[in-house]
C-alpha cells in the first residue's frame, strides 16, 4: 500500500510521503498523481515532472496561485540541497504549465476559481498568464454568490500541445466577451 504511517512508539517504522515518491517511481508510472504535498517531497515531484512523468498533478494549499508557487518553492528548501532560488524556479516553470485554483466563496460552496498557465521565466521570476476566471457578480436573495467562469483572451502554449494528442479546443473558448459553461 502506498500510505504514509507515522513511526512507532519506539520510533520506527516511519513511512515519509517522499518516501512513498521514490517506491513509486521505481515502479515506472507514465504519470504521478499525490495529494497534498507539505514538505521535501515537493523536490522529487518536481524532478519527476521533469524527466518524463507528463500529467502529473498533486494539491497544495495557498490563497493564490502566486502564493503556491512561493510555498513549493519554501517546501523544495526543505529536502535539504543547497539550490539557489533561480535554480528552484527555473525547476518549477520547466515542471509545471498549469496551476488550477479551487476556492470556497462565501456562502460555502466551493468553484474553480483561475486557471493559470506557467509561461516561463523572466529574469528571476516565474511569469504566469490567466486563461480563465471567476468573475463574481453578486449575492442572490438566498445569500448565494453569483458569477461566471470567462476566458481573460489569452491562448495558452498548452493548446498546442493538446492538439497534438488529439484534443482540439475551439479558439472561440479563449474569446472574454463569451462566458464559458
């Protein structure tokens, strides 16, 4: 089973998240896919991610996508190497094209939130575009928040990728003034 286990009374017996990670892989898998990560696991997602592990995906809990990306990056200073900051960001934008945003609104439901692709680096800096968005609009007599999931006009490099296995999106789906369903 591949579950973590906190160790025992005697201190043994403990199964890591990254330990979990490195038994996985040496299990071949096409791709990788973890709940929440929390610590030095976030290096060995990464470096998978980068060696031939495509569709990998894993959860990490942050108020913005930004903010994310600055927690993984805090979480890869855990596993203990030295790497600079540049190296560590140059390692997530090669990792990772999409962060997906999932949020609870006010009155308790929870809605995808911003779809954002990882455009590359720009200097020191991990650049990012939003694709789609959650606009809301307003709270309805039953104190239910109103809105709509919309395109913000950017193609994301992705679609390219997609089309190549066979998935082909209408170009009218990154239109902003058509809401998205």
């Amino acid at each position: 089973r591949l579950e973590t286990r906190t160790a025992s009374l005697e201190g043994t017996g403990e199964i890591t998240m990254r330990d979990l990670l490195r038994n996985a892989l040496r299990m071949r898998p096409d791709r990788i896919i973890l709940g929440e990560i929390r610590g030095a696991e976030a290096l060995d997602v990464l470096q998978a991610m980068n060696t031939g592990h495509d569709g990998s995906m894993s959860t990490i809990h942050a108020n913005r996508p930004r903010e994310a990306l600055t927690r993984l990056e805090q979480m890869i200073g855990m596993a203990g190497l030295e790497m600079s900051p540049r190296t560590i960001r140059m390692q997530i934008a090669s990792a990772i094209h999409v962060v997906i945003q999932l949020g609870r609104l006010s009155d308790g439901t929870r809605r995808l939130l911003s779809i954002q692709e990882l455009a590359g680096m720009e200097g020191e800096i991990v650049t990012m575009n939003e694709v789609f968005k959650y606009v809301r609009t307003g709270i309805d007599e039953e104190g239910k928040v109103i809105g709509s999931f919309q395109a913000t006009g950017i193609r994301p490099k992705f679609v390219q990728q997609l089309e190549s296995r066979g998935l082909k999106l209408s170009a009218d789906i990154f239109d902003p003034s058509r809401p998205v369903d």
